[in-house]
C-alpha cells in the first residue's frame, strides 16, 4: 500500500503543479484537462481547460491534485502536505521552505525545535498548507 496526498483546486491546479515541480524537484508524470477527458463534452466550456487529474512524482513520493468543478470545492481544512527530509538534508529542507514561501502566510518560520533539526509551517499562495520537518533532533 501507499499513501498519497491529493490536492483540491479551485481553478489553479496547473499553476500550482508547475510551481511545486519547482519547488520540490520533482517531475509532473500527468496532467489532464476536463477538455480532453470522455467527459468533455458534459464540460462547461469554460472548465474545459481546468484540470480533472494531475500527478507529480516526487523520488519514490506522488502527489496527485485537481480542479473541483464550479461549486464543489473547498478550503483545505485539518491537514498538511507533509515534508519529511532526512538530518543531513538541512540545505534542502531551507531551499524548498524558502521556494514554498513565495507569497505564502508562513504559520512557523523554518527553524530547529525539540523534535528536529529543522521545521516550519505554512499556507502557501494556492491555500495548500504544508509542514517541513528535517531529522530528528538525538
């Protein structure tokens, strides 16, 4: 079994799927419009460049997303897109928390805690709240 993060949108779904394989390194596997699915034609035209499926895989990691159809999306609520870094990858861990902050409400700058080495918290600019955790404090 995996577990995997899926990411609801709200019309930004591309965007922000161009802007994470950025951020995190990482390489968009698929991304398909309503406009080009067997459901095109039950598609409001405007919609039709939104996107129904989205994957970005990230080393052995996917993160998967969508635009919810007019009316059926929401804020995300009790979660977090969760970064796990191993403790010698210090530098990374400020490198993504530094690109995932452009135009972010940083909630906890990165910083070392009790538990890690490094941590932080944010909403970024597409309201995906995130939580970055490098190693384990010894």
């Amino acid at each position: 079994m995996q577990l995997m993060t899926h990411l609801g949108f709200t019309g930004q779904c591309e965007e922000a799927f161009r802007f994470y394989e950025t951020c995190l390194g990482g390489k968009i596997a698929m991304m398909m419009k309503y406009g080009e699915s067997p459901m095109a034609a039950q598609t409001e035209e405007a919609w039709r460049d939104k996107i129904m499926h989205a994957a970005l895989y990230v080393g052995d990691a996917v993160i998967m997303g969508a635009d919810a159809p007019p009316g059926r999306g929401s804020k995300p609520s009790g979660f977090c897109a969760a970064i796990q870094l191993k403790g010698d990858e210090e530098a990374e861990a400020k490198r993504i928390f530094a690109a995932l902050s452009e135009g972010a409400n940083v909630q906890m700058p990165l910083a070392p805690t009790f538990w890690a080495k490094q941590f932080g918290m944010l909403i970024d600019r597409y309201g995906t709240p995130w939580m970055v955790n490098c190693g384990v404090m010894q």
